[in-house]
C-alpha cells in the first residue's frame, strides 16, 4: 500500500550577528560566534518545517545598530533583493537594528519580498499581526533606552566641561594633551601669541596667513588613534580665523557656545583677545549670513584654478558690496589667483539673462505650450510667450533660497574664465520646468 508524504517547502535561512565594538573579536570563539551557532541550533530544531541555513555568514563585527550603514546588512539586504533568502535569523532583535524607524524600513523590504524575520532569544516573528505588534513594543524599549544612555552622556559632557575638564579630541595649535589634560606647547604658545599680535597689527587674516606660510609656519600635526600621522599644512585665512575665535586660548572651556573657566593655563590674556575681537568687529559690523546669500553658491567655478567661487562681501561706508570670490583667492591671498572676485550683480544678471533666452526661445516655448494645451483651460501659444517673458519681475520676489533651488534646477556649472563665461545646462532640468510650466492653469 502506497502512502502519499507531503514535505514542508524549503525556507532558505539566513543568520545575521552584529556587535558594537570590536573588542574580543580577535578571540578564537567571539560573540558573532556564539549568536551564531544559537541561531544555527534554532535552525535545526525547525527542519521538519523545511528550514535550512544558508552558507553565507552575514557578520558585522565593530558596528553600531542605531544606523543601516553596516556591510554585512547590506549584503544581506542585497541577497533578500535578489531572491535568494526566505527567513531573516537573529539572536535578539536589537542585534538588526535599535532605531523603530529603521526596523519599518527593514520590515518593508522583508513583507515586499515574503522574508520573514526570527528572534531566536526572544521568540518573535513577523508572521502573525501580533508578532508585529510585540516587535514594534520591544523596539520601542530598546530605542528608548538607547537615547536614554545618549541624554547620560551628554549629561556627563555638559558636567565636565562646566568643571573646565577637557572631554577628548584634537588638542587646538598651543597645547598638547598629558593624562586627558591639556598643556601648553611652548613653541607653538609662541606661534598662537604672534598671530594675535600680528593680526592686531595688519587687521587682515588673509595677509597674516600669507605671511606665516612665507615664513615657513605650518598648522598643527596630530596623530590619529590609527597611528596616522596628518602633518601641519600652510595656514589659510579659515585657519587664522578660527584661532581668534577660539576661547580655550583664554582659558577657557566651551560647552554649546557656553564658557566656562578650564583647567588649563591661558595662552592669550584678555587684554589681547577684546583688542583682536574689537578689529574683528569693525571689519564686520553686524553683517549677517544673510547678506553674503547668493543663488549661485554651489554653481559658479574658477576656471583658472578649478575653486569654488563662494559668496563674499565687504561693507564700506556703511555699503555693503557682494562679491563671488575664488576660494584660493580667498585662503591664500589675491596673489594667488588671477580670477579672484567677481561682483554678484553682474554675474547673477548675466546668468539670469541667460536662463531667460534659453526658456524664451522659441523651441522652449512650442515644447512647454505642446505639454499643456492638450487639457481644457491651459495657457494658448501666446499666453505661455507672455508668461515666460515675464520671469525677471517674478524672479526678483523670490527668496535667495528659491534663486538657488531653480537655477541649480537648471544649471550645473558656470566656470568663470579670465576672459569669458562657460555655462554648463541640464537638460533633464530644461525637460522638468517643461512639465512644470505646461501645467500652469
């Protein structure tokens, strides 16, 4: 007598482990190996469901869950995208991730492609709607408590620095660090006295960068914990601001733009730093951000030394003048490129004009008119003429910010040479304003 058996589908299992540090990985039996072959067990008492592991291993080792970032996942997600994973297995959950943001997305890409998800420790999947529900509750614990040990550490930073303590990272030119203090670099002490003292002479940062390269002085040298030695570079007009606005050379520790008294010794008494800060002020007097905007920030190029062309400007008798300036120019002096500005003005006009002969020409104006006069109530031929033509009066009401969102909509590159204008249009920004334009009631 013949007996039909039935088998269970195969249910292709892929294991994945993660831990933060990479402390102990080195070890023969790490803690990627024991989540392992806890999920590996958990496989094998499911056979008779069809469960089979598979031979990947998908291992981050020295990775935080609170991002996707990590390269195993990525492997996984790839395998999972590719058809070639039925079951996702972990030891516990927060081994996947500790963000619930990320866990939604996560479990999307799983539900999209029929994976289903195991926790091993912790007996939860994602078959049943209450499954779901219970991951989402726990996720929501570990998330908290992760942003709970976040607020300790902040909590812990703002402590010490309001005790003046010095919390870690790359000790400022003048001081190097002993026992997670900082001392003071005598040599270097000097080199950040005579930039106080110079700049409080020549008001001008750019100049006194010229002339510490031209001397020979160097920014700082530092080693990173990977033993990689980054070595000093010649100052720039940035490197000479940010020294002179950097309070721990008064003694001072800083905590979220608040000063507190620090541990250690002063470089610059405060005689020195209000003479410096008085110079500093007049050269800008209350300019904000905000009248440097330009809507071709990002857009416009040296084409002498391939720099970014980055707004600037200068105020004098109360005037303020906007330029676009050479950042070469700009950290290593006028002499070092011959571009070195150009006024905003002109160079926003021109390229405005620009913009406004290309979507006035008459092909754009046929291409916009053909994608809106097919639906009752568009613009007519002539009605999308005057509509274009009108942009100048339209464009000037526009915040900076919208200047710069259309015209990057637009234009790619414009490359300032010596003796003409290169421009460098998108034409899937053309096609897009098409569209957006043709529909215009």
């Amino acid at each position: 007598m013949k007996t039909n058996m039935q088998t269970a589908p195969k249910v292709r299992c892929a294991i994945y482990t993660r831990k933060s540090s990479e402390e102990g990985l080195d070890m023969a039996f790490n803690s990627l190996d024991a989540q392992f072959e806890a999920c590996s067990s958990y496989i094998v008492s499911q056979k008779t469901n069809g469960w089979l592991p598979l031979p990947t291993r998908y291992d981050d080792g020295g990775f935080s869950g609170g991002n996707l970032e990590r390269p195993a996942l990525k492997r996984l997600m790839a395998d999972i995208e590719a058809d070639r994973v039925d079951c996702v297995v972990v030891y516990k959950i927060d081994r996947l991730t500790r963000s619930l943001m990320d866990f939604s997305k996560l479990v999307e890409i799983l539900e999209r492609h029929n994976v289903t998800f195991v926790s091993v420790t912790q007996h939860f999947n994602t078959t049943s709607s209450m499954g779901r529900l219970t991951l989402n509750i726990l996720l929501s614990f570990s998330q908290f408590e992760r942003e709970l040990s976040a607020e300790r550490i902040r909590d812990k930073v703002f402590e010490s620095r309001k005790r003046g303590i010095w919390m870690g990272g790359y000790a400022p030119i003048g001081y190097d660090v002993r026992d997670r203090k900082l001392v003071i670099n005598a040599p270097e002490a000097d080199l950040v006295r005579h930039i106080f003292q110079r700049y409080a002479q020549l008001g001008s940062p750019t100049t006194l960068a010229q002339e510490l390269t031209d001397a020979g002085y160097h920014t700082k040298a530092w080693t990173a914990k990977t033993s990689r030695v980054h070595k000093g570079k010649p100052f720039t007009r940035a490197d000479i601001t940010r020294i002179l606005n950097n309070r721990t050379y008064l003694g001072e520790a800083i905590h979220k733009g608040n000063s507190y008294p620090g541990e250690h010794t002063a470089i610059i008494d405060q005689a020195d730093w209000d003479r410096v800060h008085a110079i500093l002020e007049a050269n800008a007097p209350g300019i904000t951000r905000a009248h440097s905007a330009g809507p071709l920030k990002g857009i416009l190029q040296c084409g002498t030394c391939g720099s970014a062309m980055n707004p600037s400007h200068t105020c004098k008798e109360n005037r303020i003048y906007r330029y676009y300036s050479c950042q070469n120019a700009l950290n290593k002096g006028n002499d070092a490129c011959p571009v070195k500005n150009v006024p905003a003005g002109e160079i926003e006009g021109l390229v405005l004009r620009h913009v406004q002969s290309l979507i006035q020409s008459p092909e754009m104006v046929a291409r916009i008119w053909r994608e809106s006069k097919a639906e009752e109530g568009k613009l007519t031929a002539n009605e999308t003429t005057l509509a274009l033509k009108s942009l100048e009066p339209v464009w000037n009401e526009l915040y900076p910010g919208e200047q710069h969102r259309l015209l990057q909509l637009l234009i790619e590159r414009v490359t300032i040479n010596q003796d003409d204008i290169e421009f460098h249009i998108r034409g899937e920004g053309l096609d897009f304003l098409t569209l957006e334009l043709g529909s215009i009631h």
